[in-house]
C-alpha cells in the first residue's frame, strides 16, 4: 500500500458517510422528509465509520489501514441497510418493521394524543421522495457501495 493512497482513503472513510448524513439531515431538516425507521437504520452505520476514521487519523501503518478498512465495512452496511430498504419500498420484498412516528412519550396523556394526532405516520414501504425512479435509500445504497469498493480499494492499494 502507498502511504499517499491510504491517506487517500482515510480521507474518503470520513467524507463519504459525513456526505451522506449530511444529506440525510438536511432532506429531514430543511426537506421536511421525516425518517423512517429502517431511515435510522442506515444512518448507525455512518456514524460509526465516521468515528472509526476520525481515530484512523491518529494512527499509523497497519493499525490506521484495519482502520479505514473497517469504516469501509460500515459504510457498506449502510449500503446492504439501503438495498434491503430500497427493496422493501419497490415491493420486491416485504419489510420487517413497522411504520414509526415522531412522538416522544412526554407529558400528561392529552399531550401524547395530541402529538399522535398531529404526528407524521412515516412508512417504511413508501419512498417519500424519488429522483429518476430512485429513491433516498437507493441513493443511499448506490453512494454508499460505491464509496466503501472506493475506500477500500484505495486502503488494499499496493
């Protein structure tokens, strides 16, 4: 491996899921697209890798190449997390979860109703949003394998 390339990589291990939480954050922030559960899913991952490279950055040699190959790992899961929730949209297969809401179980009783009744009911078998025919979990999946073959091939690069 060349040490420019597994800088290279580590670089990537960081950008590509801080990228795509980022896009994440900002379609349910700014977009208004409330996150399903299965949504969630695929951003643990991201997270992790994140942190994995953030520590990769402090090391060196061998132990920062596990590294970066491990938050590739992560971002891949995303990806795997994306394509079976990309899937479960299309209705190629059923989903495992059930739909999920925004309410938080605070306050007295006619609080938590009123936030039920005004809550968001978000689906997991319904994309909210499609570009081309691909949905935000597509993308995910898509940018998610992509970046992780990218990092990971970059940190095997001898």
């Amino acid at each position: 491996m060349t040490a420019r390339s597994l800088v290279t990589a580590n670089r990537l291990a960081l950008l590509v899921p801080a990228a795509l939480l980022a896009g994440a954050l900002g379609s349910q922030y700014i977009g208004g697209l409330y996150p399903c559960e299965m949504c969630h899913w695929q951003r643990w991952p991201h997270y992790a890798a994140i942190l994995v490279a953030a520590v990769a950055f402090a090391t060196q040699g061998g132990t920062r190449r596990v590294l970066v190959l491990l938050a590739a790992l992560l971002i891949a899961v995303s990806g795997g997390i994306g394509v079976f929730h990309a899937g479960v949209e299309y209705g190629w297969w059923p989903g495992i979860t059930t739909c999920t809401s925004t309410v938080r179980p605070t306050g007295s009783p006619e609080d938590m109703l009123a936030q039920i009744m005004n809550a968001p009911m978000i689906r997991c078998d319904v994309a909210q949003w499609t570009f081309a025919g691909i949905s935000l979990a597509g993308f995910n999946a898509i940018m998610s394998l992509i970046g992780a073959s990218v990092v990971a091939l970059l940190a095997l690069k001898r």
